[in-house]
C-alpha cells in the first residue's frame, strides 16, 4: 500500500515509517523538521520505497500532490507538547488545526482513509480515572495558553467525526505518553527524556510539585502498534481510541527508576509548577487511560513493561548521546 505519513521525522512518526517499511508499504513523509529530524529518517533516505518532502502540511498544493498518490495517511504532524505551543501560540494553532483541516479537506477530494493522531491533553484536568474515550473533557480558561493544545485536538477530532459523517473512513488515535528512542534529550515535552538526560549527565533530577502526579508511559513500539491495528481494521473506523499503557506510575517513582537504571550518583529535587513555568500553570494530577475498547475492538494491549522500555530507551540515549551531548 502507498502510505503518507504527516511528521514522519517526528519521534513517534519516525518509528511508524521504519514499522510500514518494514511490512513491505511504499511510504511518502512530508515534515516541515520543526521538531521532527532527517537524523530521524536518515537510515531510510536510500530506501525505493521511501519519499521525504521537506515541507508544511500547511502548502496545500505539495499536500495535494501527496494525498493523491497514496491510500492511507497516517496526519501525526502537528506543533507537540505543552511547552511548545506555550512558547508558539500562533503557529501551534494554525498547525493542529488548519494543518489537520487540509489534510481531512484533501483526502475527502480524493476520499483516502485517515488516521488522527490526537492526545490524552483532549481530557484536560478531568481526574476521572480510568479514562474512557466518551468522557467529558475538562479544559481550563482560554487565557491559559497551555489548553490551545487539547483544544485543537478536540477541534480536529469534531473535524474528523464530521467527515466521517460524510462517509469518509477516518479514525482517531489518544496517545498517552509515549516514549523510547527518537525522543528529544532535551526533554522539550517529555519528563522521560528529561529525567534520563540528567541522570547520564549527573545533574539534579527536577520533579515538579511533590512528584505524586501520575502518568501512564507507553513504550513506542506499543504506541505504533496501536496507530497501525486502527488505521487497519475495519473495526477502527469512525472510532476514536486510547492508545497507552494503563499501569500509572508517579513522577517521582520514575525519577527514582531513572536514576536507579542509568546507575546515576544525581540527586532528585523538587521544583514548584511557578518555578518551571511561571505563575497560572495548570498541571492534571492524574491521566490513566479505560483502554477496553481499544482491546475490544482492536485486540490493542500495551505490552512493553516500563523496566523493559526504559531501558531500552537509555540504551539508546547512551549510544546517540555521549557522541553529541545536548544542551539541557
Ligand atoms: N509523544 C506523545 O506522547 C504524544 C502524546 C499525545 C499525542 N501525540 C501526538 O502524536 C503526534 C506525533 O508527536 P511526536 O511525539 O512524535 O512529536 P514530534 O514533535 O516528534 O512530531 C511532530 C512532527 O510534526 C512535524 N511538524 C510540525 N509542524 C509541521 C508542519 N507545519 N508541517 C509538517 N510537519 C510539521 C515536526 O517537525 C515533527 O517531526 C502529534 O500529532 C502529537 O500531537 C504525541
């Protein structure tokens, strides 16, 4: 099958072109490298079946060239993460949401089956647990610019919903912090990469708050795994899922797991929210995600354990980093 993939030098979407290459897809990346890096995709540029466009998805006419040569597209694309899109209101904005708006746009005009990748950040500060996919979402007030991210995914969910309402095939993924290789060390986003970036440096692991927030990690062949069985099945289609790992594990547990597997003589140290971001930051102390419909339906189930994922993922640190320490 000919497959796009929206952010495909991304950290997530970068795993997913190595997985469809792999299954024997002809795979087409358009990635304006905000985020995303060639180092990424690297290993791939020589590849037949492989086609890098260094654009925005936001050029409708490249976009358009694309969608029309392909079957599926898998739309990760998008400004990530809380930090980012405080730091780039504008642009985060009009990425996840026109960005996503052209893609539904382009593969309605072609009618291409799409997959959304969306975020758990859609159920704000609800600290209902387990989360199901039709519970209420629960953002904070606009003048908050950290919940211009759940609100543009959920606008890009109503987006996707719609069409499908037209008929187009869509379905829309809920990653729940992935993590593994790929991620930036600078942790730009993800508290896994910070925490074991300053743990091979032998700084201070920063915990914001008391540590007792949770998350629930999924390791980024799981997450993968998710995207693929829902882009695939019929039984994804017009569905929204969940794709994490239900084991909660607190902020403070992982600092210390951090420490302990990257055998690092730092120090953990607490750090309030107004420390790290500043006054009115708004953080959800909770976030597990009810994922017995992406078993019911997908057969999905989170299979890597955090131990096995967090080393594999320092594993990788060790490798790509000592060569080329960031800045942290
Ligand atoms: N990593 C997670 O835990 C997580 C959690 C929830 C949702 N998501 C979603 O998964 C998707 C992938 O995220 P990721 O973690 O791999 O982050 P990432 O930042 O590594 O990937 C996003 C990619 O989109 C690219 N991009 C940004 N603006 C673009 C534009 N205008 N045109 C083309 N490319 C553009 C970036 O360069 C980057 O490669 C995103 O949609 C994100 O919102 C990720």
């Amino acid at each position: 099958m000919k497959v796009l993939v929206t952010g495909g030098a991304g950290y997530i979407g970068s795993h997913l072109v190595d997985r469809l290459l792999a299954d024997g897809h002809e795979v087409f990346v358009i990635d304006n490298l905000f985020t995303g890096k060639i180092a990424n995709v690297e290993h791939n540029l020589g590849h037949e079946r492989f086609h890098f466009v260094n654009d925005s998805i936001l050029h409708t006419a490249t976009m358009e060239e694309l969608v029309r040569q392909v079957q599926l597209i898998y739309h990760l694309a998008a400004v990530v993460g809380v930090k980012h899109v405080v730091d780039n209101p504008l642009q985060g904005i009009l990425t996840n949401v026109r960005g996503t708006e052209i893609v539904l746009e382009l593969a309605y005009k072609y009618w291409r089956k799409v997959v959304i990748a969306s975020s758990s950040e859609v159920y704000g500060k609800s600290e209902k647990a387990p989360l199901a996919e039709d519970d209420d979402s629960i953002l904070g007030p606009t003048a908050v610019g950290r919940w211009s991210y759940a609100l543009a995914k959920a606008i890009d969910e109503h987006l996707a919903f719609i069409y499908h309402d037209r008929g187009l095939p869509i379905s829309i993924i809920r990653y729940f912090n992935s993590y593994g290789p790929r991620l930036d060390p600078r942790g730009y986003g993800s508290v896994v990469a910070k925490f074991i970036s300053q743990a091979l440096e032998g700084k201070p692991l920063t915990v914001f708050s008391d540590g007792q927030q949770t998350r629930c990690f999924t390791y980024v062949d799981d997450t993968v795994e998710g995207s693929i069985l829902a882009a695939t099945l019929k039984e994804g289609e017009g569905q929204s899922f969940n794709i994490g790992n239900n084991r909660e594990t607190t902020i403070l547990e992982l600092a210390r797991k951090i420490k302990e597997l990257t055998d690092s003589p730092s120090e953990i140290v607490h750090l309030s929210y107004t420390e790290a971001y500043g006054s009115g930051f708004e953080e959800t102390r909770r976030r597990v995600p009810d994922v017995s419909k992406a078993e019911r339906l997908l057969g999905f189930r989170a299979r890597i354990t955090l131990e096995e994922g967090l080393q594999r993922t320092i594993a990788w640190f060790k490798g790509d980093y000592t060569a080329n320490p960031p800045e942290v």
